[in-house]
C-alpha cells in the first residue's frame, strides 16, 4: 500500500457512518483513478440470493457502489461483481458455486475485474475455505454483521493483490444513514430488527444472522418519513421474526406499538410485513391488524410442519392445535385476509402420520398460496445429526401429492375475488406482454392488465374478469 493512501486510511474518523463516508470518497478516487486506467467508466452488478431481507441489504451495497463512482450495470461482466449469497438451503450455495466457476473466464478477459462475496454463505467457515482453496480469484468476502463497513472493506480489496476477509460471529451494532438505492421508488422494505433467536431445529440463520437486535422505533419512523418525502406509498417492515420487535430495546416497544405508529404517519398508504413467527403472534397484533385499513390483507403465517410431534422437534414452540387456533383469531379480526405459508416436507423422522397432519392443516386454513420445500440438511443445525432420515422416493412422494393438494386449493381461494372491483398498486410494465401493466391488490395477488408506463406507482381501480390461478387479467374502471 502506498505511503499517502496509508496516511489518508489514518485519517478516518471512528465515528460511524462519518467512517464510511470518508472511506466511500476514498474508493471514488480510486475508482476514479482506475477508470482512467481503462478509458472508461467501471461498471458494477450486485446478485441478490435468497430473502428480502438479502434484496435490502443489496440497495445498501448499491448506494455505497454509486457513491464510490461505479456505474450500475445488469451483466455479470462488470468490473465489480458482488453475489448477496443465501445459505437457507443446499440448492443456494451450489448456484453461487456454479456461477463464480463462469466468472473465473472473465475475470482473465478483464484485469480491472474485481469479485467479492457476502451475505449468509459466507457466515460458514468451511465456505469461505473452499472459496480460499477452489475460487482464490475472489477479491473481498464479507458477512452479514457488517455489511455496514462495505466502503471501508472496498478500499481495502482495490489496494489489495491478495484476498481481502472480513467475517464477524456476531455484533450488537446497528449503523444508521448510510446511502440506499432503492429497486422501486414507490414502494420500499424497511429493516426494523437484524437477526435470530429461536434456533428451529433445521435452521441456519440464528447461526448466520446473529441474536435479534431491533432498531430504535424513532430511527424506523424518521426513515418512514424520509421514504414518504420521496414518493414511496407502501413500506415492508422487514426481520427475521418481526413479531418479536422491541424485546431487547432500553425502553421495549412491541411490534403492534410500532404498527400503530407507522400506521398514523400520512403519506403511508400500504404497510406490509414478514416474517411472522406463529409463537409470538399477539392478540394485541392481531387487534391492529384488524384495525388499520393501512394494514395489508395478508399474512405470511409459517407453518413448517403441521404434525405437533414433529413442530416439537423443529423447536417452534406450538402445537398444530394452537395454530389453528391462531388462525381462526385473525380471520376473526381480518376477515378477508389472504394468508400464505411455508411447509417443509421430509424433516427427518417424519411419518406419513405426520404428513396426513400438515395435510389437514392445509385442507383447513385453505392458504391462498404454500411456499413448499424438501428438506435441507445444513451443517451444524441439529436436525442435521438426526439420525431418521426420510428416504428421498418417499419425500418426493409427499412433496408431489403436498404441491397438488396446494395448488387445487390456492387456484380456488384466489378465484374468490373474480368479478370483483380491487385497488391495485401498479409495480410495472409485464414483461411478456408491454401494452400490460403488472401490480398488486392489498392481499398480495397481481393483476396483468391494459395499461402504459406512466401508471408506475400509482394506484388504480381494477375490475377482475379473469382468473389464471395465481393471477388475474383485468381492465381499470
């Protein structure tokens, strides 16, 4: 490293954001510097793996690129190239595997090409060795507790010929205003708490995410306002189990408080929000839920298994009784409420008792869509070590006979609403067909009907005349 970049690095300020600032306008004059190198402008894509919480973290790593003067591109034949990994399931890191074995070719055709890694992958220690070992082409790997410090970390991989690291276990920070480029402008995700402390059974992410650390509800509000200001109408409030929000806060806040506040600030016209937890799902949400037409209909309610022997197992604290129960609560107080959910089939020792149970829940609650898995074995979580598992004809069995059983039940309650007149929140013009505009009614669902671009976010009055199964074809009214 060069004595006077040293000397500037010595210069940065402790404080943070003010140290990423610094370090971003640092990366500018290096990335400055390398353009001309080029004799062109250099080039950025970032690649989001995995949830929603992944996709916001992405906008993150797209503010600090702009502001360290890269120019956004769709090609992963930029000259910096970020994979936002997921390790939920096997399936994610072998697609982040299988895509940095085509990005060895162009990093030769390219010697200004630079790539890092983060996100949950990289959280696991026998990843970041095999990237070490088979991909020691990678530029930067960093995780999720401190993505934070991308810009400092970015300096650092520019003035490096060797491999830049930086993997935290944990941290309890949570750094505010750093810069944000959002995918949408009228609609936009908002974190209101990092990480996990319920450890199901099968899960990573407690391991990967960290403990639960929840955002002051005046930092929430004030970014709320901020989003308003700039034209976005409906907010996703966004944690790995939001219904556990506030717990650890000095002055506790619970999530329907919060709720009620973001619900009273003008401007918001939609509020969504996910993951909810069935074990931390309170009367008093279920009240607000009802209350605020601002509230979207829908709820993303994971069920997982509905045998109570195996729920017991996966460590989610309720019984395939007490959901139900639950559910019968909320469509007391939201009764047109479109719930949806998550089943995962062949956890270990599960029987075809067990399966004839999940079932029956999904003949009962009647989801207007499943998101169905198999069951991934992840290192280091306990069900991992279960020594029963499924054989792989018998899960496929169940998966197949699960996904029929899903599909015919969601086609018909989706189908409820035909004929019917809905609002609907244009997100943009459909891809398959451009004199179509694709948007979302309150409860989730899209709706494909005959509109232009100048209809991006806003909303619309649509009449449903045709229902495709999971979507409609409609006309404004």
């Amino acid at each position: 490293m060069e004595k006077n970049l040293l000397e500037k690095i010595n210069q940065a300020p402790e404080e943070e954001p003010a140290r990423q600032y610094f370090f971003m306008k640092l990366a500018k004059e290096l990335v400055e510097a390398k353009s001309k190198e080029a004799k062109r402008p250099l080039t950025f894509d970032v690649v989001t793996f995995g949830c929603q919480m992944n996709a916001r973290d992405s906008e993150k790593l797209v503010g600090i690129l702009e502001g360290a003067g890269y120019i956004k591109s769709e090609s992963e034949e930029s000259d910096f190239v970020i994979y936002n990994t997921c390790t939920v399931r096997e399936n994610a890191n072998l697609k982040v595997y299988g895509r940095l074995g085509s990005l060895k070719r162009v990093k030769r055709r390219n010697p200004h090409m630079m790539i890092g890694l983060c996100g949950c992958m990289m959280q696991e220690s026998q990843v970041v060795e095999k990237i070490k070992k088979s991909y020691p082409f990678v530029d930067l790997i960093f995780g999720t507790h401190n993505i934070y410090k991308f810009a400092e970390l970015l300096v650092y991989a520019l003035v490096n010929n060797s491999m830049v690291i930086d993997v935290w276990k944990d941290t309890d920070r949570i750094v505010e205003n750093l810069p944000v480029d959002r995918k949408y402008s009228f609609k936009s995700g908002v974190n209101i708490m990092f990480g996990c402390n319920n450890f199901c059974s099968y899960c990573i992410v407690p391991y990967v995410r960290g403990r639960e650390r929840s955002r002051n509800p005046e930092d929430i509000i004030s970014e709320i306002n901020q989003l308003v200001s700039d034209g976005v109408k409906e907010v996703m409030l966004l944690g790995q189990n939001v219904n556990s929000y506030g717990k650890n806060l000095e002055y506790p806040v619970t999530f329907a408080e919060l709720l009620e506040k973001i619900a009273a600030i003008e401007g918001v016209e939609r509020i969504r929000f996910m993951t909810s937890h069935p074990k931390d799902l309170s009367d008093e949400l279920i009240r607000v839920m009802g209350r605020y037409p601002k509230i979207c209909n829908h709820l993303h309610l994971p069920l997982q298994s509905g045998s109570s022997k195996i729920l017991k197992d996966m460590n989610r604290h309720y019984t395939k009784e007490e959901y139900l129960l639950l559910v019968d609560k909320i469509r007391k107080s939201v009764p047109d409420i479109s719930l949806t959910t998550d089943i995962i089939v062949g956890y270990p020792g599960e029987t075809e008792k067990d399966f004839e149970q999940t079932m029956d829940v999904v003949r009962k609650v009647r989801y207007d869509s499943v998101f169905t898995f198999i069951y991934s074995k992840r290192t280091g979580t306990p069900a991992a070590a279960r020594e029963e598992q499924v054989p792989k004809d018998v899960v496929k069995d169940r998966f197949n006979r699960l996904l029929k059983e899903v599909q015919t039940i969601s086609a018909e309650q989706i189908n409820r609403f035909l004929g019917t007149v809905q609002e609907v929140l244009v997100e943009g013009v459909n891809e398959q067909d451009p004199s179509l505009v694709t948007g979302r009614m309150t409860n989730n669902v899209l709706v494909h009907f005959p509109g232009d671009v100048s209809m991006i976010g806003t909303f619309r009055q649509v009449h449903l005349e045709t229902c495709k199964g999971f979507y409609y074809m409609g006309k404004e009214r």
